[in-house]
C-alpha cells in the first residue's frame, strides 16, 4: 500500500474515533462487509470531528488540517479492502513498522489519562502475524481499561497480560502488509514515587509519562528485583500526539510541538524516528537554553531546580559525545525535571529528578544523554540484554567525565537479564563492570580505533534493534587482538 493510501487510513480511524465522541451515529464496524460501508461514510465523518475538534477549544487551522489531509487523498472508492486473510499462525513479531496517532485528554486534578491510538501497523518481518504485543505501562500502574479495539474498522477480543495488551489481528496479516490497529484506553496516574510509580505519576506538580503508549513491543515482565527498564520498543517512523489537558499546563516531551489551541489547553506533538514518546508536564515549568553546533540544548524546570548546572552539564555531555559517537539524532535536547525517583532516558528527552543532589547531577546529566546514542540511535532489548545499552552508555558517560572507578560487587556475568541481578548489585555490575570491560577494550586497541569502531557500530545499526554480542563483534572485528578469548567468561551464554 502506497505512504499517502496509509495516511488516509490513519486519519480515517481518527476522524472516525473523533465523530462517535462527538455523538456521531456511526457504530464501530463488526465484520469486514460492515467496516467496508463504514469507510464509503468516512468523508462526512472526519468533517464532523473537524467541527467537533474547533468547539473542543483547537484552532481551525489545525482542525482544518485534518479535514484537508483525507480531502487530498485518494476517493474512498480507492482504499483497499483489509488485507488480513483467514487463518493463524500464533506469531508476531517486532519487525513491524508503526505509526502512532494519539489523542489524549488528562485530568490534571484526578490523574486521569483517556484517549485513543491509532496504529498503522506495517508487516515487514518475511512472515504473516495473527497478533501485535502491545506494551504500556498503564496497565501495571495505570489501572488501564481498554475500549472497543477494531482492526481494520472490525471489533477484536483483546487480552491484558501483565504490561502487555495482545490484539489478535481477527487473521493473518502477510508480511509487507499493513492494518490499522485503533486502541481506545483510559488510565488513572499514581500520586507517588514508590516502586515503579514514578514512571507514570503525579508527584511533586510534576506528570510523569513514560512508555505509555501502546507499542509494538514483546511481552515481557514489569517486575525485576532492581530499577532496570523491562521494555523492547522498535523505532517508529512517526509518532503525532495530541494533548488537550483541564488546566494549563507547559511540556518537556519527546518531539515537536506542531500546533496549540487558542485556549492554550490543547498542543499537538510530532515525533519521528523514535522508540517511545514521553510526556512531562508542569503548570509552572520554566525554560533555558543554549545553542550546542547545530543543536539546541534546553532545560525545561520548576523554580528551585538547579538549571544553570544542568544546562552547562546537558552541554558539555552533548560536545564530547558527538565527538566520540558522532552526531545527535535530533535537533533540539531536552533535559527535563521529572517528578523524582530515577534518572531515564527518553528519545530526545533526559529526565533528572527533582532532589538530585549537586554532587550527583553532572554524571546523571551525562549518562541520561549518552542513552541518546545506546536505546535511542541503537536499541536492544533492554530488559533481556541490558549490557547492550547501560554499560555502554555508563562507559561514554565516565569517558566523558573523567571519572572511572571499580565496582562494589564481585564479579559477575554481564549477558544475563535484568531479572536475573539483584538490586544492590545490577548497577556495580552491569554498568560498573560492564563500562570497564569496555574501557579495558579502548586501553587494548586505542583510542584511535577503539573509537573509530564504536562511531562504525553506531552508524551501522542506526534505528536498529541489536543484541549484546553485535557491540561486541563490532569491537573484536576492528582488531586483529581477538578480544572474544577474553571475554567468554563474562558472557558464558555467547561464547
């Protein structure tokens, strides 16, 4: 299916969302037949969620562009028919290429989270897939309910299993072919930092939103002995997201604010080439900012965060990053005060939580950012392979800083899963231990080449989904000191 075919299906589920908000008549379709007279009714749909769009407070201009988007496409009559076909085959995948289109109303006062996803879902895995594994935190922290989700305009039975939503496809959707998956949820934030809270919160004046989205995802466990991240998120071509809240607020989020409501209560943000889309937000939230070569480094705080700090920090990380890895992938960084806990990465964004300490902010500004270039540019599984990311962004943050130092734990393997190393012990180990594996390989190669083969990593897995042993064949194939006879006892189950 053509780009511009794809883009009117995405607008055609939202405008259809849109219109049965607004008391639109249409009913969610039930079979194929059924979908297929929904979409010859679409046009007036969409026009009536463009006029519902304007009195709900968002200008006409971008209600209009709505409107104009599916006007400029294709007739109805030239949509295909949904290219799932009878069958299973008990299989997904994560190799497939998603658009997010996301409308969200939050209840700033009751913490409450309702909206709806549009997913334009791409096979490209060489295979058909009768099912998307979709993961949201909400559904571990947000008390997430689910609406009517539709494939292709037709209602399916979707299943909650831990932080995963499993939307079966109704049948087979063959590789190189594309669906669109619409999820319609409601979310309550926690009000607390305690455990996992605070990665989808209120706390402090401060939202937290982190891996909220449903995403095309594997299923994995939300629960680990330790604070590593149980999330896999392919990069998405595209993520637009739009966020009318009850009170005013101002964001530190992942992305491009594209357009605001008059009213001020409605932004719409675009992303692209991103693994996930976070949401900060605060009545009062404050900016600086600095201009790094052809980047913009911003901070975006609350009265009595130490800006100024951070700002010349976020700079200074951001220098002598590009120099080792090569450049940032976007234009603007954020450096963003998050209601507390931990420090986390997010595409374009580094959370630093209210309370750090002075003495601890430089190296947490710096690790934050250095995940820009390992989760960000290059992904991996972060909860199955969390070396991968961690350690080498610990390694480029200490490089940066100066400020390598041993680990408190005794030695241990470095290829295990988050789950499998204990809170005291997950950070001496596999960012500790893990950095200085890799320092130990810069001290054996050079600088010179050590470097040179982390900037070819880099370039040659940009936007990919890698493994740990791909970081380190990386390494090893640019020597001839055959590294890997050294490394086998930390990584027993890849060599």
């Amino acid at each position: 299916m053509s780009a511009t075919a794809l883009r009117l299906r995405h607008h055609v589920a939202l405008g259809l969302a849109l219109a049965i908000a607004a008391g639109g008549a249409m009913a969610v379709a039930t079979t194929r037949a059924d979908a297929r007279t929904v979409r010859a009714t679409l046009p007036g749909a969409v026009a009536a969620a463009a006029g519902a769009a304007v009195a709900g407070g968002l200008d006409a201009e971008v209600a209009g562009g709505l409107d104009a988007t599916v006007a400029g496409g294709p007739a109805p009559a030239g949509v295909s028919a949904s290219a799932i076909v009878p069958g299973s085959v008990n299989r997904t995948s994560l190799d497939v290429s998603a658009t997010y289109d996301v409308d969200v109303r939050l209840g700033v006062a009751a913490r409450t989270v309702r909206g709806t996803v549009t997913i334009g879902a791409g096979n490209r895995s060489g295979s058909g897939i009768d099912r998307l594994e979709l993961n949201t935190v909400m559904a571990r922290l947000g008390a997430l309910r689910l609406g009517t989700v539709t494939v292709d305009g037709v209602a399916v039975k979707p299943s909650v299993d831990d932080q995963t939503i499993i939307v079966p496809l109704g049948g087979v959707l063959p590789s190189g072919a594309d669906a669109v998956v619409v999820v319609p949820f409601s979310a309550t934030l926690r009000s607390s930092l305690s455990g996992s809270n605070w990665l989808f919160t209120r706390a402090n004046g401060i939202i937290d939103m982190h891996r909220w989205i449903p995403w095309v995802s594997r299923r994995r466990a939300f629960d680990r002995p330790n604070h590593g991240d149980p999330f896999v998120t392919p990069v998405s071509p595209l993520v637009t997201v739009r966020i009318r809240s009850d009170a005013p607020l101002r964001y530190g989020n992942t992305g491009d604010r594209v357009a605001i409501s008059a009213d001020g209560l409605t932004r719409i943000f675009r992303a692209v080439n991103v693994r996930d889309f976070v949401v900060t937000a605060a009545s009062d939230y404050r900016t600086r900012q600095v201009v790094v070569g052809d980047n913009i480094v911003r901070v975006v705080y609350r009265p009595g965060f130490p800006a100024t700090a951070a700002l010349d920090a976020a700079a200074n990380a951001l220098r002598k990053l590009e120099a080792r890895l090569g450049p940032y992938p976007y234009k603007v960084l954020k450096v963003v005060q998050s209601a507390g806990a931990y420090g986390m990465e997010g595409p374009g964004v580094a959370w630093i939580p209210t309370g750090t300490g002075s003495s601890n902010l430089r190296y947490l500004v710096t690790h934050e950012i250095a995940h820009q270039w390992f989760y960000g540019l290059v992904g991996n599984d972060q909860a199955r392979e969390p070396f991968a990311d961690e350690a080498a962004a610990d390694f480029v943050a200490r490089s940066v800083l100066g400020s390598r130092r041993g680990s408190r734990c005794a030695t241990a393997a470095l290829d295990r899963s988050i789950y499998r190393y204990s809170s005291s012990c997950y950070y001496e180990i596999v960012y500790i231990q893990g950095g200085n594996l890799l320092d130990n390989a810069r001290r054996r190669m050079g600088g010179a080449a050590f470097w040179a083969a982390l900037r070819g990593y880099v370039a040659d897995h940009r936007w990919e989904l890698v493994h740990t042993r791909t970081l380190l064949d990386a390494l090893d194939d640019a020597t001839l000191l055959h590294l890997a006879t050294s490394w086998d006892a930390r990584f027993p189950t890849l060599y």
